[in-house]
C-alpha cells in the first residue's frame, strides 16, 4: 500500500498525539513529511522526541501544504479557515481541529474541495451523537439543542461574562450562563466554539442549533448533552469529558477522536456513518 502523506499544523496536544499515532500506530499507511508551529521550538522538541532528530521540524506553512497529501490543521481558529483554504486551493485533503474557524462555511469548503478534487476532515471531537444527528439530518431534523455544563472557573477570562457582571466565583448552584444559537454561543464562549460547530456543520446550521451554557460548581468533566427531535428518532447524548493531561482546555476525547478519524481516513474499512 502506498503512504499517504502527512504534514501536521500546531504542535500541541492535539498534533503531537496525533504524530506519535502516526508513527507509531500508522506506520504502515502514512508517513510524517513535517511539523510545524508558530512556535518552531514545539515542532523540533516534538520531532527530538520521536526521532532523535529536529529534522522533522520545518518553518512555512507553504512547505507543509506543498508536500502533503493530507494536511492536519491543529492550530487555532483564528487561521483554520485560511490553512483550508490554502491546502484545498492547492489540491490538497484537509482535517480541520479548530473547528470554529470554520463555523458557518461549510458551502465555502464544498465547493472548494469540489473543484480541486480534495477532501475536508472534521472530527467529532468531544461529542457523542455526531453519527446518529448525520443520519437523522439526512431526513428531517426538527430540532437540535446542545448543553453544554462546566466547572464555573472554566469561563474564567470569558469576555461575555466579564461584560454580563458575572461573577464566577460567586456561583454556588447550576447556572445558566447563555442560552440560544449556536451561532452566538461560538462567538461569545470560545471555549465551547468547537462542540458547537461541529453539530452545527453536522445538522441543521448555527442558526437553528440552540445551544445552552451551564456553570455548575462542584463539576470536574466538561459534560455535553446533545438532543434531537426527529421524525425518524428522538436522539439523546451524554458525554461527560475527562481533560486532556497535556492541555486541561482540551477534552481527551477530542484527541482521540481525531486518531479515529485518521484511521477513517487511512484503513480500508469504515465503521459507522
Ligand atoms: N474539534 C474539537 O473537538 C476540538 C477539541 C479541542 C480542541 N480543539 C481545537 O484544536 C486546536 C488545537 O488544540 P490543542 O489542544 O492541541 O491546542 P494547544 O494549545 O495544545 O496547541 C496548539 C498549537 O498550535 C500552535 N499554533 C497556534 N497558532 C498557530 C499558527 N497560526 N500556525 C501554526 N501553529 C500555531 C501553538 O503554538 C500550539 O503549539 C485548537 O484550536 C483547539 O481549540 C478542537
């Protein structure tokens, strides 16, 4: 079988687990062409760490994009939107982790992806359900709500917040932070930005996903409940995230679900929708 060949964006959590997985789990079906991050210090102790050498590290993100097949964007959503546009403007397949960069653009991916014969990759991420809302979407969705509930000193530093008066530590019972559309929801809590939108892009759009905020002290999981009200089945998720060790922002699962995906893309059978 030929590799496919891969160039990862942003060395962090997300993309140093997904390298190792690469070399270690997926040795036989791809192949790293080069890391990079703003931070080049990150790319190079990454490439020490699994091969002994910095080579792996390289400094444009042009470099990474012309040769790769696959480009693995873990960065940021203030550039996710443009490493997309740029990968698949040059015939190039993409999986895009910050997902809210993307919110709301789905069209633009199409079409873009359409034209030069390549392919986009979002992950699930931290959320279960995703499967059963694209089955469900595929006849009719009435209604889409996603709760997302969190230790009250996650929405530290949340400009909404701060502007609402709300004070975090003050909060001794569940609260109800935001409620309404996803499409407000990513643009005020960043840090919910990427659950969202990937029910978003899954479903319905961000204007007919509602979304609602809890702050519940006492809480240590990031916890996601998605239900869905359909004509071919009423759907109910929980997903109660445990943090990822290496950056307590990210849920382990979302980690791992991009593994998953990677195996979507390289093995040559798909299980689930
Ligand atoms: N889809 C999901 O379910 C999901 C879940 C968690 C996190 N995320 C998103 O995935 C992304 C990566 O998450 P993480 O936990 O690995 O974050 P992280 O902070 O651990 O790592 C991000 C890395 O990207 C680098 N970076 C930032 N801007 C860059 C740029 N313009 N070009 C190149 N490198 C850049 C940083 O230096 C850092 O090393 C984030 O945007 C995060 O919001 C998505």
């Amino acid at each position: 079988m030929r590799k496919k060949i891969i160039g990862i964006v942003g060395c962090g959590a997300i993309g140093s687990s997904l390298t190792k997985a690469i070399v270690k789990d997926f040795a036989k079906e791809a192949k790293l062409c080069g890391l990079y991050d703003l931070d080049k210090h990150k790319a190079e102790i990454l490439s020490r760490k699994l091969s002994g050498k910095p080579g792996l590290a390289v400094d444009s993100l042009g470099r990474i994009i012309r040769e790769s097949e696959l480009v693995i964007e873990a960065a940021s959503a203030n550039v996710s939107w443009n490493i997309a546009r740029a990968a698949l403007s040059s015939g190039k397949d993409v999986m895009i982790m910050s997902v809210g960069g993307v919110s709301g653009r789905l069209k633009q991916l199409r079409a873009l992806a359409g034209k030069n014969n390549s392919r986009v990759y979002i992950p699930s991420g931290a959320l279960s359900g995703i499967d059963a809302v694209k089955a469900a979407h595929a006849g009719r969705i009435d209604k889409v709500i996603l709760t997302t509930t969190k230790n009250p000193l996650s929405f530290k530093g949340v400009k909404y917040i701060v502007d609402k008066g709300i004070k975090l530590d003050k909060i001794k019972k569940e609260t109800v932070l935001f409620s309404g559309k996803a499409r407000d929801a990513v643009k005020y809590f960043p840090q919910n930005i990427n659950v969202a939108a990937v029910l978003s892009l899954a479903g319905v759009g961000e204007s007919k996903t509602l979304v609602k905020i809890i702050a519940s002290p006492g809480v240590s999981r990031n916890t996601h409940e998605v239900r869905v009200v359909s004509p071919a089945a009423n759907i109910f998720t929980r997903t109660e995230n445990v943090l990822h060790p290496d950056n307590p922002k990210t849920s382990f699962l979302a980690v791992l679900s991009a593994v998953a995906m990677l195996k979507h893309i390289l093995e040559p059978v798909v299980i689930g929708t």
